[in-house]
C-alpha cells in the first residue's frame, strides 16, 4: 500500500509515488464500461452491436430475467458481441 504524501514532500519524488498509486486505479478497463439494457436474447446465436468503436475487452451480465447459460461464441471485434444462449432471455450487460 502507498505511503501517504508529506506536505514538505518535493514534487521530485512525490510524483513517482503518486503515479505508482494511481495509475494502476486509472488503467482499469471496467473504468470504460458501457451498459446495455434490456437486450433480448433468443436461443441460439446473437449478435449484439457493443458500440465501444474499439476492440473490447470482456463483458459480464448485469442482470438476467430467466435461466440460461449464455457464453462468447466468437473472438472479440471492434464492432459486435457474438453471444450464444440455452434459451431466450432478456439481459442487461456491460462491456468493456
């Protein structure tokens, strides 16, 4: 864990620390999620347009209203989710 800053602490050395504290915090892709709501799933292959103009880097269900085994059935790509279910669903899901 990082050691608080002195207020007589020159900037000099203060900045490696702070950077050494923070960045990892700033980096993390979950900081970029963006949530879809209430996409409706059916059984079998789905394409979902992630909207995200970049390759992405994981997704995870927020919410499901039904059971159903859904997984990533294609590589990730700059435009769509490629997700496939056990049955039809609706869902809320974040990607990042």
């Amino acid at each position: 864990m990082a050691q608080p800053l002195s207020n007589k602490l020159d900037w000099s050395i203060a900045n490696p620390i702070w950077a050494s504290a923070i960045n990892p915090v700033l980096s993390n892709a979950l900081n970029n999620i963006k949530i879809i709501n209430n996409v409706n799933i059916v059984t079998g292959t789905n394409v979902i347009n992630h909207g995200l103009g970049r390759l992405q880097q994981g997704w995870i269900i927020l919410d499901i209203d039904s059971s159903a085994i859904i997984y990533r059935s294609a590589p990730f790509n700059d435009k769509n989710l490629i997700l496939t279910s056990s049955a039809p669903t609706t869902i809320s899901i974040g990607v990042f």
